[in-house]
C-alpha cells in the first residue's frame, strides 16, 4: 500500500503550484518527494518526560523541542502526516527514534492513525537552519532545502 501522505505529496505537485503559510513552493515539495521517506507509524509508547508533551497545533515548535532535549534519543522530521481515512491531511513535524519509529509530541495525534513520510534531520542542520530562522518554531523545509542542498537557488 503506497503511503498517503507521500501520495498526497504527489497529487499536490500534479496540480501546479504549490504555496502554503509557511512559503513553501512546489520546488518545497519535490525536494521532500526526492529525498524524504515513510516513517513507521506503528503503536509506540514513548517515553518522553512529561515535559515533551507539545501543545496543539505547535507540531514544528514540540518536535524540535523533543529532539534538541534528547539529542541522543530522537531526531526532528518534517514533512507531511495524512490520516488513514485520509479526513486529515497536513503539514507536520514529528521526531523519530534511533530505529525510525513516529514519536509524536504533538496532541491529539493518535501516530498509529497517520501515515508520515518526511525528511529526517541531522541535528547540526536542524540546529544550522533555527538559528537561522531565529528559532521561533516554524516549518523549516525551505532552510532544511536550503542548507542540505548548500544553496538557495537548487
């Protein structure tokens, strides 16, 4: 079964030009489409301190909080979440243990109801580009882009 969220990518850059808040375009998503992957949504029970419990709808915030708390325990992912019944489709950050399983800070996710596929970040990128950004919690998939490739304009 294809993953529905990189089908959702998909379909998104087949209708043309692709903008959203965070001023994403289709050169955005196709970077995300060549180089991201399918990440296990599987039941799994975290153990994040009380403390890494996001607030809603502040995926990009919670998830970088996760990982630059846990250096060693999960890494940031950015990309796209689309729930089974396909009734949810959106931009989302999660993190990801040293095994590739969704460790979801975010409420009300249910991880084991979506399907991820994402960009996996190393820590000194995902450092390089919120310091950039000045670390206000935003999506970060143009700088992630940005400093991967070594240059704004690939």
């Amino acid at each position: 079964m294809e993953n529905l969220a990189l089908k959702h990518i998909k379909l998104l850059l087949e209708e043309g030009q692709y903008t959203n808040d965070y001023d994403e375009t289709s050169a955005d998503l196709e970077f995300l489409e060549k180089y991201g992957n399918e990440f296990s949504s599987l039941p799994y029970e975290s153990n994040f301190p009380a403390e890494c419990y996001g607030t809603q709808k502040a995926c990009f915030f919670n998830a970088y909080e996760l990982a630059v708390s846990n250096l060693d325990v999960y890494y940031y992912v950015e990309g796209f979440a689309v729930k089974v019944d396909e009734t949810v489709k959106t931009r989302h950050a999660w993190c990801v243990d040293g095994q590739g399983r969704v460790a979801d800070s975010t409420p009300p996710y249910k991880q084991e109801e979506f399907h991820y596929f994402g960009i996996q970040v190393e820590q000194s990128v995902l450092r390089k580009a919120k310091n950039e950004l000045g670390g206000n919690g935003n999506a970060i998939l143009k700088e992630i882009r940005r400093v991967q490739l070594g240059s704004a304009g690939k």
